[in-house]
C-alpha cells in the first residue's frame, strides 16, 4: 500500500447535509490541489436528497472516505466524529457548499506551518459566492497574530473552509464544543490561540457561498445571542472586550427587530 494512504499528511474534513447541489465542486476542487499527501474524510448528517449518489463515484479514489449517519448528531459532533477519524498531523476545513479556488491552497499552508512551528492555525483571504458560483466580494482578513488578536473578539477573522490547523492541540484544547449551536469554528479559534499563534495568508485561496438554505430569522436571534456567550468567556484572554460587548449587544438588538 502507497505508504501516503495509510499516513496523510493532511485530513480535510468535509461536512454535508442534503448539499447534492454543491458537494461535487467542493470534491473536485480537493482533487485539483496540487499537493497529494492527504485524505478527504466526507461526514453526511443523514442527507435526505441525492447527496450519496454524487459522492459515490468519488469513493473510487482510495484517499476519499464517506462515513453516512442515519441521523445527524449536529454540526460540532460532526466535526469532532472527522477529527477523530483522522490521520494527519494537519487537519484542513473545506464545508460541501464551499470551493478551493486555489490549486496551490494546501501547499502553502503546509509550508507555512512547517516553517512557524509556533503557529497553530493559518487560513486566507476569501471571497464570499452566490449559489451559481459568482463572485459577491472579496473579504480580505488580517494576516499576523499580533493584528488578529487585536480584533478577534470584535470579529471572527477566519473563514472555516480556509483554515488549516495542528490536529493535536486542537484535540488538546477539546476539539468543537457541542453544546454551541453556532459558531464553534470561532470558540476553537480562540481556544487555539491561547495555546499557539494564529495567522491568515495574503492569498486568496477559498470561495464561501452563500444561498437560500440559509439559517431562518429565530436561528440568527440564538446565534446572537451565541457570539455574545462566546464574548464573554474569552473576556480574560484578548482585548477590547467591553467594545467586542457593546457589539455582541447590538448584533442581539438587531436580530430581534429583524435586521
């Protein structure tokens, strides 16, 4: 056996729920990297649409793997059921309904990481996609630690399926937080920083897309109301919390009056 199939370098997580319409090109763009040493580990929350179908003839590359549950435990559990699965020392993020636009998105964070073994997590700029694929805008994100931990707790400053990080401390720092019903991507990133230093790159390498299977109105009222609780318990870690407060407050108001 090819001596990279049974030690990854890299574990992608990929996490799909009734994503027929988009999981094919978020496949297709981890095929296109140009760097090899990895496995795809595909966690299906119980799809209801054609998802299987599509992902099927995939699974005839040996580092595809698709584990389907008969129900879905939750996003958190979901990742955490992928981090657990995997081997790599890194494990990468790329969501169904997301792409790579990058070929060279893998091999430029593995470089990176190789080369700052203080750093514990890197991802890149981003442009944000409609459900055809065009693009919306560009979000560039701040680059070093010292910047990122000026404004994290104002904002999250990664994109998920940007992001590459050390399998290790992740699971160290007690992997994704099931109990959050929202933005466990953010609670991880600001409990890896209290380990390791956190770093975007300058690229753009990752197209998130937005589209009519988003979250309802209630939905975003409780994930207010998730940020302002993540706020609070990382107060002690990263500055400006009483502006990151007033912010988390505000975001509250605006969802409960429909904005």
């Amino acid at each position: 056996m090819d001596e990279n199939l049974k030690n990854p370098e890299v574990s992608i997580i990929m996490l799909s729920y009734n994503r027929a319409k988009y999981i094919g090109a978020a496949i297709e763009s981890v095929l296109d990297q140009n760097f090899a040493n990895w496995e795809l580990l595909i966690i299906d929350g119980g799809s209801r649409d054609n998802s299987e179908s599509v992902i099927t003839p995939y699974l005839v590359n040996p580092r595809v793997h698709f584990l389907k549950q008969s129900e879905n435990l939750g996003i958190a559990r979901n990742r955490n059921i992928g981090l657990n699965m995997a081997k790599g020392e890194y494990v990468a993020i790329l969501d169904s309904d997301d792409v790579w636009t990058d070929p060279e998105k893998l091999s430029k964070q593995i470089k990176f990481l190789r080369e700052y073994k203080n750093h514990v997590l890197v991802g890149t700029n981003f442009e944000i996609i409609d459900e055809s694929g065009r693009t919306i805008r560009k979000v560039p994100v701040l680059i070093s630690d010292k910047d990122i931990r000026q404004k994290l707790l104002l904002r999250n400053e990664f994109a998920h399926s940007s992001v590459m990080f050390r399998r290790a401390p992740a699971l160290q720092a007690g992997a994704y937080n099931p109990s959050l019903f929202i933005w466990e991507d953010y609670d991880l990133w600001l409990r890896l920083g209290q380990v390791g230093k956190l770093a975007n790159l300058a690229e753009t390498t990752t197209a998130y897309r937005i589209h009519s299977d988003g979250i309802s109105g209630t939905k975003k009222i409780k994930g207010a109301w998730t940020m302002l609780f993540i706020i609070k318990r990382y107060r002690r870690s990263y500055p400006n919390f009483y502006m990151a407060l007033l912010k988390g407050c505000l975001r509250v108001v605006a969802r409960a009056i429909g904005f």
